[in-house]
C-alpha cells in the first residue's frame, strides 16, 4: 500500500457528500492492506487506523456497512491466505481443519 511507502499508519477518509461509499472504502482498504507474508524474514506491518467520517444522520448506515464490509474483506483475505500456502503445508486434511475452525469462529455449521 503506497501509504506505508511514505511512513503512514494510518488513513482518514471524509465521506460527507457521499456515505454510500463507506463500505466500499472499507473493503478496498483492507483488501489492498493485505500482505502475504507467512514465510518472509520481514513481516509487513497492517495499516493500524481507518477512519471514514459521515454526517451524523448517515452514521448508523455507514457503520452496517463498514462492518458487513469489513467481515468480507477479512474472510477473503483468510481465503487468500490459504490459496498461498504451498501443497506440502495445506493437504485435504488441514485444509478441511481450517474450514471447520472458521465456520464455529463464524458461528456458521459445516460438514466435512
């Protein structure tokens, strides 16, 4: 993320004129923050803080929608978590683990 290339932590995005986008800043953030990094020396540190201001009455739908945004930003980077995993460390076995740990984690029943 071109943020961390110039030594930011953090972002603020000012959606006054238009709250309908703050699931998508959401999303766009956190999936562009994402960093495959599991076997590198270095590790990549995520952006600490996103603030995305609305009007006060826009605030309750703008905050369903950073969360549902959220939730989907992060399973997809849990899934392309485990689509970067070399065959010899994610086989059919850890692979139907993994799913199950997220579904009770997800609260979601699931059949393996």
């Amino acid at each position: 993320m071109a943020l961390k290339k110039i030594g930011r932590t953090g972002l603020q995005v000012l959606l006054e004129d238009w709250p309908q986008f703050a699931g998508a800043v959401v999303e766009g953030v956190v999936l562009a923050d994402y960093r495959f990094d599991r076997f590198a020396s270095k590790r990549n540190e995520p952006l600490k803080t996103l603030e995305v201001q609305v009007l006060a009455e826009d605030l309750a739908a703008a905050k369903r929608a950073g969360q549902r945004a959220l939730v989907l930003a992060e399973t997809t980077n849990a899934i392309r978590d485990i689509g970067n995993l070399p065959g010899n460390i994610l086989y059919p076995e850890t692979l139907a683990a993994r799913a199950a740990k997220l579904a009770r984690e997800a609260r979601v029943k699931v059949t393996i």
